[in-house]
C-alpha cells in the first residue's frame, strides 16, 4: 500500500479519471529529476574519462584526483561546473601555472597524446584550456564547434597538427582563440570573420598559409590580432582600417606583401603594430610615425624605400622603434630630437646619410643602432662628420 497519496474519483472532474495530490506528483518529479541528473554527471564523467584516457602525464599527477569513484566536479584538478545544473563549464589544465602542484614539483608539466572527441560530450563547456604541455600532437575535433557556448579555447604550446575548424564560425560566442605555438597548416577558415564577440585571436607560430581574409574587419571587437610567424600571404586587408578596438596588430615574419597602408596611421587604438620580416615596398606613411598612440612600431626587414618622414614632435613616445634592414635613404629627421621617449631605435642597415642629431633619443644609444648605413656620422659612431 502507497502510504500519502490521495487519490479521488469523478466528483473533480466528472469523467471517472482519479485525482492525484498534487504533492504526490511533484515527488515522482523530482526523483525522475535525480535521476536524470545522476544520468548526465555519469555521462559527463565518463566523456571526461576517455578524454584523460587520451592523454599523458608522467611529472605531476595531474589527472590522479579524477577518480571514477568521485564527482567530477568536486575536486577534480581543473574541473568546474555549473553549481546548480552540475554540467561541466571549464577544463582548465595548464603546462606552466604558478599552482602548487606544480610549485611542489618544481617544474612545468609535459603532457602527450591528443584531444579525445568525447570532450565534445561536454555540451555546456565554456572554456578548454589545454596550454603549454609542449606534446600534445594530432588533430583539433571537428566536432568542438557543436559546443556552443564556448566562450574561450586555449591550445596554445603544443603540437597540434591540421587546420583550424572549418565551421569554426558556428562558435558565436567565442571571445577568445588561442592556437599559438602549434604545427598547424592550412588557410585561416572563411567562416572565422563570422566571430563577432572574438576578443584575443592568436595563431602565432604556426604553418598557416594564404591570405588574411578580405573581411577580416568585420572582427568588431577584436582588440589583439597576433598573426606572426606563419606563411601567410598578399596585402594588409584594407578592412581592418575599421577595427575601432584593435590595439595589437602583429603579421611579422610572414610574406606579406604591397605598401604600407596610409590609414594604419589613423588607427588610435592601435598601440602595437610588428610587420617586421615581410616584402613590404613602398615609402613610410608620415601618418604611421606621428600617430601619438604607437608605443611599439616594428617595420624592420622589409624593402621600404624614400626618406625618412620628418613627422616627430613632442607628443612622440615610442617603447621601441624599428625601422633597420630596409632601404630607407636620406638624413635622420631632426624633429626625431624633440620625441618625447624613444625608448629603443634601430635606424640600421639602411641607407642613410648626413651627422646624427643632437639631443634625446640619441645619447643613450649605441652605434649598433646605426650600423651599416651609406654615409652616418656623428654620434655613437667612430665617425667624424
């Protein structure tokens, strides 16, 4: 016999169907709802255990708190979860942190093998860091973009292989792309400009290859762009003159090509612009060396031609200037004298002329700043005008 449950017949509801308490119901409910709770938490740890069974870890133990007999998101090491459905939110598992796990070992981690597809199990992930484990191989799941609630991948300091995902664009609500220091190939995907919450976009150090995408502006919120160190080729995409947010803008050692853009100048965001080591041509825009909000401008390597522009004055601040190995004819500006900081300048390998100014920025830098120019004098050099 059911003890609590009340049931009355026909006088509710006039067609003989039983009345059952409310209450009654509600319990049943609620243990369906257990149930299919318990159900997901074994179902998420168990995609979590074949993405372990993956991977491994010889130095720290890491992976020594995710026991099959303990919830996953109570203590397992880089584990979070959502408090009230239980479903897990976050992997966090870097090679290099300041935890004490690895503070007690005394070293950064080594992890081998590869990313398990099962992690795409994990429906309400938010954020996969898998970063700076140094051996992590093969290639990134297609199926990571049916996460739709990823918000941050971090990959960066491995070596994963292949292209990025395709449909990489499905990830409405990624701000964040981290894949630097990889052995990935490939074009950088059409649908990655379709990223419009994409904040940090970092592919440094890869094989990556073909052109940056026309439409690449349509980035709005991207405030870091850090493209260096692949094979990526043509011109500076005319687009990004409106990434209102950019402030780091680096494609160097790539193969770009064409004339520096007069509108990179216009930028007043911008504060980190590094093409340094592409086949850029053409003379330097006197817009790009007076914008005031540039600490860092690298320009090194190139074949920029024609003067110098006498542009400087006192609203100048450079941390770092790099204007060596192109070539580049003329004086030095004097108006170069009245910046007010110019931390580091390298003016050389070029083919410049006539004494070295007077005065800050000069009189802390050495003659390697100089060096190798057709006919420099004065300053640092051991060189009488």
């Amino acid at each position: 016999m059911v003890q609590g449950v009340h049931i009355s017949w026909g006088e509710e509801h006039g067609d003989g169907r039983p009345e059952v308490d409310g209450a009654y119901l509600m319990g049943r409910k609620a243990s369906r709802g257990h149930i299919s709770g318990r159900k997901a938490q074994l179902a998420y740890q168990t995609a979590l255990n074949a993405f372990k069974s993956s991977l491994s870890e010889p130095n720290l133990g890491i992976f020594n708190t995710w026991s099959e007999n303990t919830d996953c998101c109570k203590g397992w090491y880089g584990i979070s979860c959502d408090p009230d459905s239980g479903r897990v939110t976050d992997i966090s598992l870097r090679g290099e942190s300041e935890d004490a796990l690895f503070q007690k070992a005394g070293r950064s981690g080594y992890m081998t093998g590869s990313i398990d597809p099962a992690v795409c199990d994990l429906t309400a992930l938010s954020s996969f860091v898998l970063a700076d484990w140094k051996g992590i191989s093969g290639e990134i799941p297609p199926c990571i973009t049916s996460l739709a609630s990823l918000r941050v991948i971090d990959l960066a300091g491995n070596r994963i292989t292949g292209e990025i995902p395709a449909e990489i664009g499905k990830l409405t609500k990624l701000a964040v792309l981290n894949l630097a220091e990889n052995r990935m190939s490939g074009e950088i995907p059409p649908s990655l400009t379709s990223l419009t919450e994409l904040k940090h976009l970092e592919l440094t150090e890869n094989g990556i290859s073909g052109v940056i995408p026309a439409d690449f502006g349509s980035l709005k919120m991207l405030s870091r762009a850090l493209l260096g160190r692949n094979e990526l080729t043509g011109s500076i995409p005319g687009s990004i003159s409106g990434m209102r947010r950019l402030a780091d803008l680096d494609l160097s050692r790539n193969h770009i090509e064409g004339p520096l853009p007069e509108w990179m100048g216009n930028m007043k965001v911008l504060s980190l612009l590094n093409l340094d080591s592409n086949s850029l041509t053409g003379p330097i825009p006197g817009s790009i060396l007076s914008n005031s909000g540039f600490g860092v401008l690298n320009l090194s390597r190139n074949a920029l031609e024609g003067s110098i522009p006498d542009v400087f004055g006192s609203t100048t601040y450079f941390m770092a200037l790099d204007l060596s190995h192109n070539n580049l004819s003329g004086r030095i500006p004097d108006s170069l004298s009245s910046a007010k900081f110019v931390g580091h300048l390298d003016i050389s390998h070029n083919r410049l002329c006539g004494p070295i100014p007077m005065g800050s920025p000069f009189d802390h830098l050495e003659a390697s700043s100089f060096s190798d120019n057709e006919c420099l004098c004065g300053g640092p050099l051991m060189k009488t005008c």
